[in-house]
C-alpha cells in the first residue's frame, strides 16, 4: 500500500516545467503576460498540485491577459504549516508580483482543500496587503481546513483533528469581497452556508471538479472580478 502510494504521489512532486521563483523557496509558477497590469492573480492549487484544473484556469486568465502566481500547494503542504506561516508566505508573493506586473489589485483563488486555508491566510495578511485584494474566489469550499497534504485528503477522508473550522475565518472577511463556486452533487461543500452569510455563491454542473469545464469556472470568476473592480476603480479586465 505504501509503495503504490509512493509511485502515484511522486510524480506530482517533481518540478513542473515552467518558471519557479526563489521567493521562500515557494513552489510557484509564474504565468506573466509581458506587461504591466493593474490586476493579478495568486491560484492556490489542490492536493493534487498544479495541474488540471488548476493550471487549466491559470492559463486561461493569462490569455485574457491577467498574470498569475500559481501555487502548488501538494508541494507546499507536504510538510505541515502554520496559518501565520502561510500568510506570511502569501504576504512575500504579493508584494513581489505587485512590484514586478505594476498590480494595484489582487485576486485570490484557491481550489478544494485549498481553498480552505485562504481565509485563514487573509485574515493574516497585513492591513495594506488586505486592502489590495479584490476578490477571493473559493472552489469547492469546504468547513474544516488541513494545513498538510495528508492521504486521506488524497483519498477525499474526512479532515484529521488538526483541522481547524473553516466559517469563524469567513466570519471575519467582508462578503461582497467573496465567491464560493461548487458543484450541485458535492456532498461536503460549505458554499451554501456561506451564501446564507451574504456572498455569493455558485452552483455548477457536475461535483468537485465542475464536470471538467474549466473555462467556464474561469469566465465565472472575472465576471465578478469585474463587476467587484468596476465598484471601487475605473479599471476594466482585459
């Protein structure tokens, strides 16, 4: 059993093939878009790492023209970290993309147990970092959150008891600023208990992985990172 987990696990450890900061020595993918733009994306992957869906959706905002940092979270989460740890890390990424693309404006996007831990990273974000994120886009939120890549997350087990609820985190971010998309057959979605705190939520096709139609995810988020960015600035979304 052990072996047979190493051979499925290990590839998705390998370095993937695109550019990798030194930033903390994140495990991070960097799709630039060769010039300056007033809205960015951090992507925290699934367990799964930076692929699929995952990349699919990161690939798809930088041709419309939004750069993204994406973040392979089975790397990054193969050892356990702490919410503050994490923050601190997103902090760094932040204000070196920022600096480097000209970004006024942020989007976050986490997907699976991954979007779990956003909120948790949000809230520790210092106050200047926060007031530059204009959307976080939850996919297939759920109401605890790992802070490890684990096998029974693998496996789609039910959180260890390490895993810290995810709602009294949500609680703390202003709704308008959040979306929460999930599929119509998931079982274990914390969406429809967010929409009852006033964000806004999306049901799609399909399950946890929205049937494959991953360009239709991504039209779903710059829809409402539009609309979010048309209410506090002029710019517009390439």
């Amino acid at each position: 059993m052990g072996e047979a987990l190493r051979i499925l696990i290990d590839p998705h450890l390998a370095t993937p093939e695109a550019t990798v900061t030194e930033i903390s020595a994140l495990p991070l993918t960097i799709l630039g878009v060769g010039h300056s733009s007033p809205i960015m994306a951090v992507s925290m992957s699934g367990d799964g790492g930076w692929r699929d869906l995952d990349k699919t959706i990161g690939e798809s905002l930088q041709r419309r023209g939004i750069p993204v940092v994406g973040w392979d979270s089975l790397r990054y989460f193969w050892s356990l970290k702490t919410p503050q740890q994490t923050a601190d890390d997103l902090a760094d990424v932040m204000r070196t993309f920022t600096v480097r693309w000209h970004a006024r404006e942020v989007a976050l996007i986490g997907y699976s147990f991954r979007a779990d831990v956003m909120p948790f990273a949000y809230n520790r974000l210092p106050d200047k970092l926060r007031s530059r994120v204009a959307l976080m886009a939850l996919l297939g939120f759920a109401n605890e959150a790992d802070f490890q890549v684990t096998v029974g997350g693998w496996l789609r087990e039910t959180p260890g008891p390490e895993a810290l609820p995810t709602l009294s985190e949500v609680n703390k971010i202003p709704p308008s600023m959040m979306l929460c998309l999930y599929g119509q057959i998931e079982k274990d979605t914390a969406c429809p208990a967010l929409g009852q705190r006033g964000v806004e939520v999306i049901r799609t096709t399909g399950g946890h992985h929205f049937d494959g139609n991953y360009e239709a995810l991504t039209d779903r988020i710059v829809a409402v990172l539009s609309r979010r960015i048309a209410r506090s600035s002029p710019t517009e979304i390439p």
